[in-house]
C-alpha cells in the first residue's frame, strides 16, 4: 500500500490529504 498517498478514506490521492 502507498501509505503516503492514501487518505483517511483508503483512497489515494495526489496529495494524501482527504
């Protein structure tokens, strides 16, 4: 898993921010 860019949600965003 890229820990650094999945949110709090489990999705992944470009910045890891949700």
């Amino acid at each position: 898993s890229d820990s650094c860019c999945i949110t709090n949600a489990g999705s992944k965003s470009a910045n890891g921010a949700f």
